[in-house]
C-alpha cells in the first residue's frame, strides 16, 4: 500500500505536466536548449566557450531528445520526467520524515502547483535541478542515517551534479547545513567533507561561469514585491497562496511537534536558499524565482506535514479518535487538495496559452513566413538573436542572413553592413523592442540611417520585434 500511495503524485505530475504540453510556443531560452542541443559538438564547443557554460551539461542531457525531434513535446518531456520524480522524492521524504499521508499529500500539492507545471512545460534545466534537489536530500538523510564514508560519496555526488546543473542550486548546501547542525551535529564534519568534494567538482565551472556573466547582467536588485511575486507564481492565484501559506505555517507548528526531523529538513529548505539568494542580490543581483523552484519541495513538505497521522495510542488510551474526529482526519486532506486544484485552474488554464510564454516564437516564423518574398535579407540584432529564434528556423532559411560575414562567426561592422545592404529590396530585422538598447547596436544604427530604406512599424511577438526596412 505504501509504494502505491507514493506512486500518486508522480502520475498527477505527469499528467499535469503533460497536460497542453504542446500549446505553449517555445520561448528564446528553450530556442536556444534545442539549438544548442543540436549542434555538432564542436559547434557546441564554441558556443559554450562564449555563453550558457553553466547548461553545458543539460544540453548534453538534451541532446539524445534533440537527435529524436525538436518538437515542443520531445524537448520539454525530460522536464516532465523530472518533475514526476521530484513528486515522486517529495512523497518519500515525507512517508519517511513524518507519515505516509503527509508525504502524499505534499507530493500532489508539488505535482498542482502552477510555478511546478510552469518548468514542467519547459526545455530548460529547472525541472531537473529541482528533481536533483530532491535527490540530494534524500542522499542526505541517507547519510545521516547509514553514517557511513560511502553515503557522504552519494550526497558527494548528487550535491555535485546540482551544481553542474544550475551554480546557484548550489544554495541548498547551507540549508543542508543547517539540517545537519540540528539533526545529527556530529556526522558535521563528513558533511563538510562531502560538500568540499562537490565544490571543487564544480568549481571549474564556476570559474569559467564567473567570464560570462553577461548572461546575468539583466538581473535587478530585489525587492519584497519581487518576493511577492515569487508567491504569486507559485500559486498562481492570490487565493491558492493563501491556502498554501495557512497549510506551510500549521504544518511548520504540527511537524516541529509530531515530526521534528521533517521541520528540520524542510524548513531551511523552504526559506534559507531564498533568503540567501535575496541578501546576496542586495549586493550582486543573482534572484530570479526560477533558479528557486528547487525550494519549492521544502513548502510542500511543509503543507503536506499538516497532515501527520498521531503516533500509535499508549496503552490505557482511547485506541482510535472518535468517529466525527476519525472522519475530519481522513477527509481533510482530500478536502485541502482538492480544494488547491480548484483554485489553481485558472493559472494553469493561462499557462498553456499559445502566447503563454514571453516570447511567442511560433507565431512570429508563421507571420514571417507568410510575409517573406524570394530575394528577402535577414539581421539579426544583436547576433544572439539568431539562437533565439532558431527553434522555429525554416522562414529564416530561407532569407539571405546578413547578420555575420560568410565564413565569420563574428558579426559584420556597420560599413560591412551597408556595403551588402544595397544588394536587397527588403531586409527583416529580428531584434528586441525598439529604445534605447535597440539603437546600440552599430548595425542596426546603420539600416536606420540608410537613407535607401524605410521601415514599418515593428510587429511585437513578446519580448522580440520583427520589423521590415524596404528599399525606398
């Protein structure tokens, strides 16, 4: 019974996840997982070499999907996968820590949660990191239990792949800390030693990571409203948040009492990598909720442990509550699920939109491709563009690309520009919203000042531009 039990809120992840998977167009950071999963791996090479090195190993992860198809359901099934099993650890966790029921319940809240499905439906890396999250816990407890040099090697290991997933994952090592502290202070310094070998692991990449933090520049400095609207994406509803925090809090009161070992797993694992995250971004911007869905489990563990069946009645003690009080306990946890998935559908209704994302992709190749005529150029600005949109890439192929000299990986000068402008009657730029950014580029200055073309107002698809200069 207890394996069947757990097996729920993988099944309800799928289900969830694989629900309107296809809808949703790919936005420019999938765009840029299928074609860099498609890349020969010397072309992979190099463009590790000058961004995204920190998802070096998800697009090797993606690549046998890639090799299949670069359909929207092939690409985002690894992160459907990987959600399922993080319902699954989530249900583990919490039959271990606190009781079956507990961990049932939290498994199927994780599993509705639209911040979940949002990654669930995405060619990206969170789903994975947060499903490793999981793993890395549960490794964890492992140890803690086993106190054996070979479990500290596969919390070693499963610390170490987070990180290689996603650095800043790598918040979940104080936590972890903390856990240890509180839980089983003398395994202390195995676990200094385990997270020593997993930082070093990583540490190559980090530093190789630190060249490139152009990838990150376009983070801003947090506020408590951007905590709120972390909240909000989680729930998806005001309402759904407010369920789900009254769950957190009086299943934070009942585990401390019923189930301590869970409180303190969970509740560091909830809060400290984001307080983390926000105090550092004070200083060197790195928050961003997706890099926090990995906190995500340790909420519901949390709501889940509301839930914690009591211990077994002591000798002379009433064997079993009273049949008004049996009803509630059975009932109310169906009740809070339910009643979270009601409240939630109109967020995941939304989520899968085709225009859901914040670059709609596949309409902008149907608009372009309807719109092209034989002889028609291409520009990319800036030359990041081209992966951006590359997912959706046969109108493209078929434009005379202008973006980078024949043979060149870097992209043409202004002057190169104009010399080989002249060539065409039409050229499309793909760029983002017009301002002060999209001038700065030298290339795009020079098609707005040639004076042998005029431009049409620009087509917004989300966040890109799609605008037609036309030979005067």
């Amino acid at each position: 019974m207890r394996v069947r039990s757990r097996l729920i809120p993988p099944a309800l992840a799928a289900v969830v996840g694989l629900w309107g998977v296809t809808v949703p167009s790919f936005w420019r950071d999938e765009s840029v997982s299928a074609m860099a999963a498609g890349m020969s791996l010397s072309d992979l090479w190099r463009l590790l070499g000058a961004i995204d090195a920190v998802h070096a190993l998800y697009y090797l992860l993606l690549r046998p999907f890639a090799a299949l198809s670069t359909s929207e359901l092939v690409l985002r099934l690894p992160s459907v996968i990987a959600t399922a099993a993080a319902a699954y650890g989530i249900a583990v966790i919490g039959g271990r820590l606190a009781s079956e029921r507990a961990g049932l319940v939290a498994g199927a809240v994780y599993a509705l949660l639209p911040i979940v499905s949002r990654y669930a439906q995405e060619a990206r890396s969170y789903a994975i990191v947060s499903a490793v999250a999981v793993l890395a816990t549960l490794t964890l407890l492992n140890a803690l239990d086993g106190r054996r040099w070979r479990h500290y090697v596969w919390y070693a290991a499963s610390l170490a792949l987070l990180g290689c997933l996603h650095l800043f994952a790598l918040l979940l090592a104080p936590a972890h800390a903390v856990t240890v502290l509180l839980l089983g202070r003398r395994e202390l310094p195995r676990w200094v030693a385990a997270a020593g070998a997993a930082g070093l692991v990583v540490l190559p990449l980090a530093l190789v990571a630190s060249g490139q933090e152009q990838q990150v520049a376009w983070l801003k400095r947090p506020t408590v409203g951007n905590l709120l609207n972390f909240a909000h994406q989680t729930g998806g509803t005001w309402w759904a948040v407010a369920l789900l925090a009254v769950l957190a809090a009086a299943g934070t009161v009942v585990a401390l009492r019923r189930a301590r070992p869970l409180a303190l797993v969970a509740l560091p694992w909830a809060v400290l990598p984001v307080a983390l995250s926000f105090a550092i971004s004070q200083v060197h911007p790195i928050y961003n909720p997706r890099y926090l869905l990995f906190c995500v489990p340790g909420v519901v563990l949390l709501a889940g442990a509301v839930f914690t069946v009591r211990p077994k009645a002591a000798p002379g003690e009433a064997a079993r509550p009273p049949v008004p009080a049996a009803l509630v306990v059975n009932t109310a946890p169906v009740l809070a699920v339910a009643l979270l998935a009601v409240l939630v559908v109109p967020a995941q209704v939304r989520l899968r939109q085709p225009a859901a994302r914040p670059d709609d992709l596949r309409t902008l190749a149907s608009s372009l491709a309807a719109q092209e005529r034989p002889g028609d150029a291409v520009l990319f600005v800036p030359r990041r563009y081209r992966l951006f949109v590359g997912v959706y890439g046969a109108p493209y192929d078929r434009l005379a690309d202008l973006t980078f000299a024949p043979g060149r990986f870097e992209p043409r000068t202004a002057a190169q520009l104009r010399a080989v402008a002249g060539r065409y009657q039409r050229i499309w730029m793909v760029s983002p919203p017009q301002g002060a950014h999209w001038r700065d580029d030298e290339r795009c200055r020079a098609l707005l000042a040639d004076k042998r073309f005029r431009h049409a107002p620009s087509q917004a698809f989300g966040r890109v531009r799609l605008t037609l200069f036309t030979r005067v």
